[in-house]
C-alpha cells in the first residue's frame, strides 16, 4: 500500500471566518519516516509531529491542546476543519492551505503607514468591561511583527501587513485563532478583533510611549499561606506537606493546559527546574480544566509535561472559574488570570503572589521578568 505523499515546502493556510478569512503559514517536513508541521507565526515556530495519515486524510493533533485540523489532501492543497475540542459552542472552523505560498496576507506595495512602538490600547470598547492593553509593534517596510500586552497575559506572536492606513495581524497557535484590523485616522487606530467564528469586537488605539500596565505583584493577594493536596497525572494524591517539599522555597504555579501564556510560563519554569534544582527550589504545578473527565485531564497534562520535559509535579486541583480557584486554594484572594504564581520562601512565608505573564512575544517585558524572577528567586531560596 503506498503511503500518501505531503508536498513538503511551505505552505499558506487560511480559516474561514464567517466575514473574514484568517491566514497563517506552516512548513511540512519529513523527519526519518514521518512528516512534521512547522507552524509559524512571526519568530514563533510550533513544531506538530502527532500527524496520522488515513487514505487521503490528514489528522493533525496540535500540541498540547485539544484541537485538531482535519484535512483532505489533493495534490498541492488542503482542504477540512480545525477542530477545537476545548469548546463547546462552535468548536469547527473551515480550513484550506495551498503549497509553495509563502505570503501570509496578500502582499503590497502602497507605502505603509510606520505602526512601531507602544499604543495605549482599549479592547473590547462597545463593553462594559473593556480592558487596557498595550500594543507593541515592530514594523519594516509592509511587514509587521508584535503583540498586545495585557494584565493578564499578551496576546503572543502577532504578525501581518500594512496597507497604506489599515494594519491586518493574524496568529494561530492550535489553541487561538486571532484576527486584528485596524485603520489609522486622526491620530487614532480603530479596529476590529476576531477570536475564531465565536467572537468579534471593536478596539482602538492611540501612540503612548510611556505607559506602563498595573503592577502584576498587586492584584491577587495570599492571606494565608495555602496547603493542598490533589491528583498529579497518574491519580497519585500530591500534597505541599510531603517530604519533598519541606524546607525548600517553593512556586506554585495556577496554570491550565488550554491557557497558551500558562504554556510559555511552563515552559520558561520547566529550563530554569531542570538547570537549578540544587537551588533548595521546587515548583508545584495547579492545573485547571476545562472538561471534568479525568481521562482528557490526565492526558492533556501528560502531554504538557512530555511537550516541554517537565521534571515537577503538575497536579489536577479543578475546573476553570475564578471562585473554583479560590475555593481549592484557601487563602487566595483577588485571583484574576491564568497564569498566577505564588512565591513561597524556605521559612514558609508568601513573598509575592505575581499575576500573568508576559512571554517571549513581548521582548522587553519578557527580559524585565526574568531578571525580576531571578531577584526573587534569590529572596525565597535564602
């Protein structure tokens, strides 16, 4: 039986929005006897290498996440879904690529209004709960490159074209489908935002140099400090008050496998484990779901852990809200956003509980972290 051959090369994928088309690149490659998608989106590279091939059919799991792309492949195109399993409503998105399109918008040759730098940004403006962002773009000739900046956590690799006045950015990671346009008039960027066929709104933005988001050590607070005990991956019950834990500082890390800036955070925690672990330091890892079945739980954070080479304890502590969170962690207080990290010293005591986190995509507010993380690091061990 001859097996189905994937035209290797780069190729231009789309999503087909109800009003818009989202587009991505990804690379296919043949490692030894098997094909790998290489996803990109700006410097990010996602390497896919669950692929089973059926007949004529493609069944490509993402990492990590619960999502899939379903394909048919005919010759030099692809045509299906991509199936987000972690949704309930609308989880199915149309998809096609064509091979050897190395464009990811269409290409232009209007001169391009220069987006570079910060813009104090509003998400989300026809709502009540907007919310402030920070933009912050890199831009050369049409190309541009960056990310939003939130409280919560950023928006991660951004990336598109520009059009004269009107700035189009797409991502696509296996877990978000975003879609920016904005058009710049009398000082002001106005856009719309897609989030997959699910979600759609307005944003605008104006250039603010200076302006800096709320201090992530003074949202959510510790009154006490927390003790627990929960399922790791393999049903074995995990508490702080185990041996491996005493007498050592500690993070514990509110994360979940769907949350894709919980996914940079493991990642950057998992390195620094795996390279100072005679540093008296160990990470506990809290994960909430969005399913209840354990069999999905269990899976999904094992593998997280195979995907970034964990070598700490992730454990199942409950569902996604924000009042579960607190129930399962006594103490908590003010939670807000995944990922949230509690810094615990050698003598016990809470030294700082820090909200969010901005990942690589953010540059310099990825590198003012880790020497924040560092300085801290240095207080809990001592």
């Amino acid at each position: 039986m001859m097996l189905l051959q994937i035209l290797t090369g780069m190729w231009r994928a789309v999503l087909l929005l109800p009003d818009a088309e989202l587009p991505f690149n990804f690379e296919i490659r043949k490692e030894e006897m098997h094909y790998v998608m290489i996803i990109q989106n700006a410097e990010e590279r996602i390497k896919v290498d669950e692929i089973i091939v059926n007949g004529d059919s493609l069944y490509i799991n993402l990492p990590v996440y619960e999502s899939q792309f379903r394909i048919q492949l005919k010759g030099n195109t692809m045509s299906g879904n991509w199936i987000n399993y972690a949704r309930k409503e609308v989880p199915s998105i149309p998809f096609h690529a064509e091979h050897n399109n190395l464009q990811r918008f269409l290409p232009s040759k209007i001169k391009a209004r220069n987006y570079s730098g910060r813009w104090e940004t509003w998400m989300d403006v026809t709502d009540k709960d907007s919310s402030l962002a920070i933009g912050v773009f890199k831009q050369s000739g049409n190309h541009i490159t960056g990310t939003f900046l939130q409280s919560g956590g950023d928006h991660r690799y951004l990336e598109g074209t520009v059009y004269g006045d009107t700035i189009w950015m797409s991502t696509s990671d296996g877990s978000h489908c975003w879609l920016y346009r904005g058009i710049y008039k009398d000082g002001q960027i106005n856009g719309t935002f897609w989030s997959g066929n699910h979600y759609k709104s307005l944003w605008h933005a104006n250039r603010n140099n200076r302006l800096e988001l709320p201090d992530p050590n003074k949202s959510a607070s510790v009154s006490t400090v927390p003790d627990f005990i929960f399922p790791n991956a393999d049903s074995i019950m995990i508490s702080k008050s185990d041996d491996r834990y005493k007498s050592k500082a500690l993070i514990i890390q509110i994360m979940g496998t769907w949350c894709p800036n919980c996914l940079d955070e493991t990642a950057f925690l998992a390195e620094y484990y795996a390279k100072n672990q005679k540093k008296e330091l160990e990470i506990i890892g809290l994960d909430f779901e969005k399913t209840t079945d354990f069999a999905r739980i269990s899976n999904n954070i094992k593998r997280l852990i195979k995907r970034y080479k964990v070598e700490y304890e992730i454990l199942y502590a409950g569902s996604v809200g924000r009042e579960e969170v607190m129930k399962k962690i006594p103490g908590l207080e003010n939670f807000k956003s995944y990922p949230t990290t509690i810094y615990i010293n050698r003598q016990g005591e809470v030294v700082k509980v820090y909200s969010g986190f901005s990942g690589p995509a953010t540059g310099k507010a990825y590198e003012d972290f880790i020497t924040e993380f560092e300085s801290t690091i240095e207080k809990i061990i001592h």
